[in-house]
C-alpha cells in the first residue's frame, strides 16, 4: 500500500524554496560535552542556562544552549548572530562530514533522488559549493530568467560565483550519552540535533525581483509547492529593510504562486528563538497557506507565541499524546488550516477538518509513508534512489508503539474530536541512526507528496 503511494507521489511536480545552507555536521560524544563544561566551569554553564540565551553571542551562550538541548533531548536550533566566533568553532570542533543542509535543498535531493516527475528548487543564494551540493538528476531544476524568460536549469549549471555561503553548524547527539554538570550526571535522554544557524545580514529569504513574475508560471506547472526558511528572516537590517518588508514579500510570493492555479502550499516551519519574530510568521503566512508541519518543540513555541503558555510548557515537558492533539485543533482552527502535520520522536499525527476529503485510513497510510521515509534516510544517511524506501520498510515501530495507540485512543475519548480527522502512528525509529537532521524535513517532504498524491486520485487536486 504504501509502495504503491509512493509511486502515486513520484508522479508530481514539485517546487520548492526558500533556504539551502551547508550543514557541518559533529558527532559529540561525551567527552567532547565534558571537555566543553570543563572549560568554562559548571556553575558558570549552569548560571548561563537559567538565563536562556535566544542568540549565541559568545561560545557560552553556545554551550548553554548546547547542554540544555542535551538535557532534554529536544531537537533545537538557535542563530549565531557574532561572526566572530566562527575560530572559536573551528579551534574547538573538527567537522565531520559536509552535507546539503535547509528544508528546501534536503527536500529538492530527496525528491529527486526518489525520481519525482520534476524538482524546482529556488534559493536565492546559490554558490557554486552550495549548487555542487545538489544531486546530480536530470528531473532536479533551478529557475533563472533569460532574455526575459523563464529557464529551467540544473543548479550545477545555474550557480552564481559571488553568492554568499552560509555553514550551519549541526551537533548530532545519541541517547545514552553521559557528562557531568558540577555534581549532576547528565544521560541524554534521546538522539538528536542541536543547530547552529548562521544568521548574517547577507543572507536574506526572498524571491528576486526578476524572478517573481514568473511565480504563477511556476505554480501553474506545479502539483504543489514546499516553502520553508522564514526562521532565517531577521527583525532588521542595516539597509533598513526589517522582517515586514520580507514577510510582505513572502505573503506576496504565496499569492503568486496561486494565482492561476490553487496550487497547495506546504509551509515546513522551523524553530524561531524570537517570539516577536515567530508571531509575524505565523500570522502572516499559516492563514495563506495549506498545509503546515513542524516538531514536538516547535509547536510548543508556536503555541506559547499564540498565547497558550500552559499548553506549550506541557507539551514540551511531558510530549504527552492529548496535549499535542489540543494543540494542534487550536492551531488548525486559528489560522484555518488544511491539514496540519506534527512529527516527534515517538508518533506522527495529521490534524484536519471532517469535511477533508480524505478518510482516515488514507491520512495514516500518508504518514507510513513519510515514516518510513525517515527511517530509510535515518538507516543510510541519504536516500539515493526509490529503491531505498525499502530499508525503511524493514525498520520496526517504536517500542512505544502500542502504547501511543492506547493514549491516543484515550484522548481521542477525552477530547472533542468530532469536527476533525485526527490521525496517529508510530514512528519507525532507527536506534542508531546515521544522522538525524533532515529526518523532519524528509517526513514532511512525504507526507505532503503522498498527500497531494490521494488527493488526485480522488480527482479533488
Ligand atoms: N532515529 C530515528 N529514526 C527514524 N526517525 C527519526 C529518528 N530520529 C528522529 N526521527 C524523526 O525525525 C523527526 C525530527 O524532525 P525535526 O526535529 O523536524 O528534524 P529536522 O528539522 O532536523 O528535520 C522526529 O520527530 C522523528 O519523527
Ligand atoms: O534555519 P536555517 O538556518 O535556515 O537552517 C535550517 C536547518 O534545518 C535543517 O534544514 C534541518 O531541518 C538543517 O539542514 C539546517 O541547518
Ligand atoms: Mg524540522
């Protein structure tokens, strides 16, 4: 069933924009976290932790940072605003592997690789070390405007000498791991990522002005479009220009891209450290939008940022099944959502009206199918061709797999859920996975496709 999805997805069309970046991927170990507190001593990291840093300005923010994502388990990004400390990185951490990093350039490789009829990735920066990240497939293309035309391009061949490039810095950390803080033994309670997302005034999330005519020409030869890279907009510039102006320019891109077809919008949206920031995103774009996923952590802060602290504080702490189901209606419900995807370490859930045309099943048999996505790409780093989805097939659920039924079910009773379909599964958790950032990003990047894809079968896209 979900074989035969798959090959339903493969047959669309997909563009996708806005943020590519390199990600420098470390494997921490213990002695590294201990090595790092060590250097700055436990009191002062812990002193450091209490106040919370939102910006890593120096290498302490980082390490607090750092040590309460640990702590937790959570998966956490926060910019790096001080250029600077690039040497302080670089003196302290020997960079593992080098890898396409950004929603919109893991999701352009993936599909690609899967052998989607067509890939449009748009970033608007595009160094030749960044294009060279992408795979190497005829059906992967990069828009540039031409004597006044639009041309589809490999980015090989569409890359710009003077780009700016953009290294995020990506702390991979297994469950199990142990350091001491002061007198307290720390045990990593699940595996994860902390990001380090370089935030510097070149680097800005927008549609170049050239381009954008060609927006609903781009929509119109699409089955669906995945936006995501809005975190990387800043509240202000030197120049002037300030997070309204960008987010004005977003709002306008979605129009575009709808404007002769209703083609279906993914937004994939990722940790936003600032509140004020995070609220303009989510109250300029969700409401134009389709369709929205995220982690565990990010819809507690979207929720806190909505003003549902109590809920937010709970579903960060605990995870807890029902929570997560409050607050996904109140979300679907505020900005009048489509469907609403919420992936986390232990269970995925899609959140829609009853009126989806869709039924249950169909929704679930979408989310085994981005699952085992993510466990493919989790069993073997990449995924390089159809073929490999079978390695997730052979990953098992979880072992809280039955449990997440039973509290779902549970909740389910609880809860008013008449006015909506809610649907959950297990994740398929690889144990020891062989990286985890992009694995949300290959989640969402399935479950929209197989989405779109039982949509057309209905005849309802
Ligand atoms: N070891 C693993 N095996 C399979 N899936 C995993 C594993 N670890 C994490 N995942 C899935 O990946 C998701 C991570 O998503 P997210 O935090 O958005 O990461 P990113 O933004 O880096 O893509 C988790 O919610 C979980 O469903
Ligand atoms: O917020 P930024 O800096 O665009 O970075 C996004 C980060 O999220 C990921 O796309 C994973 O979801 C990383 O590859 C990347 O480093
Ligand atoms: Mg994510």
């Amino acid at each position: 069933m979900v074989r035969e999805l798959l090959e339903k997805a493969r047959e669309l069309s997909i563009y996708t924009a806005y943020n590519t970046n390199v990600d420098a991927i470390v494997y921490l170990n213990g002695e590294m976290v201990q090595r790092l507190i060590d250097e700055f001593g436990a009191d002062a990291v812990k002193k450091r932790m209490d106040e919370y840093p939102r910006e890593i300005n120096e290498p302490l923010d980082f390490v607090a940072r750092l040590v309460h994502a640990l702590k937790t388990g959570k998966p956490m990004a926060v910019p790096l605003v001080n250029e600077e400390l690039h040497t302080w990185f670089d003196s302290h951490f020997e960079y593992d592997v080098e890898r396409m990093g950004g929603q919109a350039g893991i999701i352009a490789n993936l599909l690609a690789n899967l052998d989607f009829n067509r890939v449009l990735v748009y970033t608007p920066h595009l160094a030749k070390k960044q294009a060279m990240m992408f795979v190497d497939k005829p059906n992967l293309l990069y828009p540039v405007v031409e004597k006044g035309k639009l041309v589809l391009k490999h980015p090989h061949e569409a890359y710009r000498e003077n780009d700016p490039i953009k290294v995020n810095r990506i702390f991979e950390f297994r469950a199990g791991t142990t350091f001491k803080l002061g007198n307290e033994t720390v045990t990593v309670p699940f595996s994860g990522r902390f990001i380090v997302s370089a935030r510097f005034e070149s680097i800005r999330i927008y549609t170049e002005p050239e381009l954008k005519p060609f927006l609903p020409e781009i929509g119109e030869m699409s089955d669906g479009a995945i936006l995501s890279g809005y975190q990387g907009i800043k509240l202000r510039y030197s120049d002037g220009k300030d997070a309204n102006h960008y987010l004005r320019e977003a709002k306008k891109d979605i129009l575009l891209l709808k404007r002769e077809k209703d083609v279906k919008v993914h937004l994939e949206f990722a940790s936003i450290q600032n509140r004020e920031l995070r609220k303009k995103v989510i109250y300029n774009l969700f409401p134009l939008v389709d369709s929205v996923g995220m982690d565990e952590a990010e819809i507690a802060h979207v929720l806190n940022a909505l003003g549902y602290s109590k809920l937010a504080d709970r579903i960060f702490t605990y995870n807890r099944i029902e929570d997560t189901v409050l607050g996904g209606k109140i979300l679907l419900d505020e900005m009048n959502l489509e469907v609403l995807q919420i992936h986390t370490i232990y269970y995925i859930m899609y959140i829609t009206h009853a009126d989806n045309p869709l039924s249950e099943d169909e929704l679930r048999s979408s989310l085994e199918l981005a699952t085992t996505l993510a466990a493919a790409r989790a069993s073997l780093g990449e995924i390089r061709s159809p073929e490999d989805f079978k390695v997730g097939l052979n990953v098992p659920y979880n072992e809280r797999g039955e449990y997440v039924k039973l509290r779902f079910e549970e909740a389910k009773r609880r809860l008013r859920t008449r006015e909506y379909k809610v649907v959950i599964i297990p994740t398929r958790l690889v144990k020891n996975p062989v990286s985890t950032v992009g694995l949300g990003d290959t989640i969402s990047a399935g479950a929209f496709t197989s989405y779109l894809a039982l949509l057309k079968k209905k005849g309802t896209l």
